[in-house]
C-alpha cells in the first residue's frame, strides 16, 4: 500500500505567527525558568535549610580541644551569645532561610537552545549569613584588664573561612577549628567553659540538591515549567 502523504498550506498570518513563537522561545524559556525556580524549587531548598534556632545553636556549639571539659561538646547562642543584628558594631547579617528566600536566580542563553540557571553564588550568599558574639578582650596585663566586645564575621581580621566556605558547609557538611584572636585567651562558649580552641561541625543539609530533586521526582518543576511557559508565550504573541 502506497503511503499517503498530507500537506497544508500556511498563511502569511500562520507563518508570521510561528516566526514569532521561533524568536520569542529562548527569551520566554529564560524567563519561565527563572520564574518556576522562585515558585517552586526555591521554597524546597529554604525548607530544607536549618531554621533560626537550629543556626544559632549548631554555629554556637563545638567540641573542646582541652582543659576540664575537653572533648564534650559545648557553647549556646542564649544571653547574646549569637546574634546577626550588631549595636555597638553595626552590622545586619540573615539568617541562612531568610538568605536562600532573597537571593534572586540568574539565566542566560547559550547558543541557540540551551538555557541555564544559576543559583546560590557563594561570594554573594557568605557574606550576608554571618553572624556577631560577645568576646572578652585584654586591655592590660593582670585580672581587671578585659572589656567585653562585639565580634563578628565581618572584621577584617575575623577568619576567612566564615566568609568563603559557609554555604560549602551548610550543603555538603564541614568542621571548622575556632581560636581566639589574641593567642594569650581563651574561647568562653558558655558561662564556666574555657578552651584554646574547639571544633565546630556542620552536618550536611543537602539543601540546593535536594531542593532541585525533590521537585523534579514529583514532577512539580516540570508542570510548573510548562505552564510558566505557555503563560509567558501567550502573554509575549499578544503583545506582538
């Protein structure tokens, strides 16, 4: 049986229109995306990340590395122990759910068809989740000679790493080794504990890979893509 073959004849209205769909699908692509990631993918990795409290005790808590309560775990963020807003020190930080919220995702075109998405820039996420403490500095020499300071991430001489790896922590877990500035104290987690230094760990949360999965296994990101999409196209041949 011989095939049958079918053909139709476009209008110059049709053409014109499918024309417009060509050119305008990379831009609506870019903008679909960009507006289901904040719909739908943002929210999960949010959740997924350690409430207030839950920040303030685990960045507070470490293990000591000597004295009488070596190798317990100790510290808490009560009585301004942790805080993210600076009075004496002016300084406004967030806390890592409020940070995730408000960053805002960037897309670009590359080549013809692929569109991409990026979220989470570390250089501009770290800097806006640090934090301030209470410290006991030395004014002199002998008992009587110390004033309490606020301290915060965000000195110049505050340890880098808070600065370039907390995010790297936050998602994939990490120990950080906290010492004193002036090498003659002594760390004060809470009332009554003295150490040289402790550990601090952060256990992975797996937010932005679990965020992006959870939504791609029940199928949320891509109905939400489609729908985006179609919106925005609609909106983009209207106006054209």
């Amino acid at each position: 049986m011989a095939a049958v073959k079918y053909s139709i004849k476009m209008s110059r209205a049709g053409k014109v229109k499918l024309l417009h769909i060509r050119q305008a699908a990379p831009t609506v692509g870019v903008v679909s995306l960009r507006r289901t990631f904040n719909r739908v993918v943002k929210p999960e990795i949010a959740r997924l990340a350690p409430d207030p409290k839950e920040e303030a005790d685990i960045l507070s808590r470490g293990r000591a590395q000597d004295g009488k309560f070596s190798g317990q775990v100790v510290g808490t963020s009560a009585k301004n122990r942790f805080f993210k807003v600076g009075a004496s020190t002016p300084f406004v930080f967030r806390y890592l759910q409020d940070a995730i919220k408000e960053a805002m995702p960037t897309s670009s075109i590359e080549g013809t068809t692929k569109v991409v998405l990026h979220f989470g820039d570390p250089a501009k996420i770290n800097p806006r989740i640090g934090f301030g403490w209470r410290a006991q500095v030395r004014t002199g020499t002998g008992k009587g000679h110390e004033r309490t300071v606020t301290r915060s991430t965000a000195d110049s001489d505050a340890w880098h790493g808070w600065n370039e790896y907390m995010l790297h922590n936050w998602e994939l877990g990490g120990s950080i080794v906290v010492m004193p500035r002036d090498k003659r104290k002594r760390l004060h987690p809470e009332e009554g504990v003295s150490t040289s230094r402790m550990i601090k760990t952060i256990k992975p949360r797996k937010m932005f890979s679990g965020g992006l999965s959870k939504t791609m296994k029940d199928g949320t990101l891509v109905t939400g893509l489609r729908s985006d999409f179609r919106k925005i196209l609609k909106g983009v041949l209207k106006k054209g």
